[in-house]
C-alpha cells in the first residue's frame, strides 16, 4: 500500500480542469494511488508514478459512471497529465512528470533553526494562538 503525502501546487487553481470536479476527483485520485517505487505486477515492472487500474475500480471508488471516469481519463490524456497503456485486463496509467509533481523543495522562507509548523506538530510542540 502506498504511504505517506502527495504534493499539490497551488498552481492546480488555474489548469483548465480545475472547475471540472470529476476530472479533479480522478486526477488527485490517480496521484493518491500512483506507485512512490517500482513494483512488479502479474509479470510487469510497474514504475514509480504510475498505476494498474480498471475503469470500474476508479468509478465504484469515486462512485462516478463509467461514462464519466472514462471523459476524465480522456481530458488527462488530452491535456497530457497522463499516459495510458490498455491491455484486456487492466490499464496502466502513468501521471506524466510524476516526479516533478511530488520532488522536494527547500523551505524558501524558512529561517535556519526554525521548525516548520508540521514539524512542530509532528514532535508534539504544537503552539496555541490566542485571540485576545
């Protein structure tokens, strides 16, 4: 099972399928499920950014039709978020720069020294702020 985050620009607000929600809805999906290593399936060497699934999968998971997992999978294909491979089984999809997507960046801004705020929720030094 995969673990761990995904990254999301603030960037996504202004691609051209951000106000489609089924596309959105699959596309982070597809993010969510893509392999973070490769790994082997029936055979095949599946790589890190992408993942074996079915159109059924996505659409009982998501609780859209065939039809409309089907026109989100085409409009990712089309604006090239995405590249698919079908075979009678399954269809390996793979989220086009994967890696740029989910690269680390250094914290701009932070100064030296001084833990981000997940950091310091994650060791349990959460601060409080007050309204006063």
């Amino acid at each position: 099972m995969n673990e761990g985050w995904i990254k999301l620009h603030r960037s996504l607000l202004e691609w051209e399928w951000f106000t489609d929600s089924n596309t959105l809805h699959v596309f982070i999906y597809l993010l969510l499920k893509a392999n973070i290593k490769d790994v082997k399936y029936r055979g095949l060497v599946i790589p890190k950014g992408s993942l074996v699934v079915t159109v059924s999968d996505i659409g009982n998971v998501l609780g859209l039709s065939h039809k409309a997992v089907r026109t989100a999978l085409e409009h990712l294909r089309l604006s090239e978020q995405i590249a698919t491979q079908a075979t009678n089984k399954f269809t390996i999809i793979t989220i086009c720069n994967y890696a740029s997507y989910q690269a680390r960046e250094d914290n701009e801004g932070q100064t030296k020294g001084n833990p981000t705020a997940n950091e310091r929720q994650t060791n349990g030094k959460r601060r409080a702020n007050l309204i006063e």
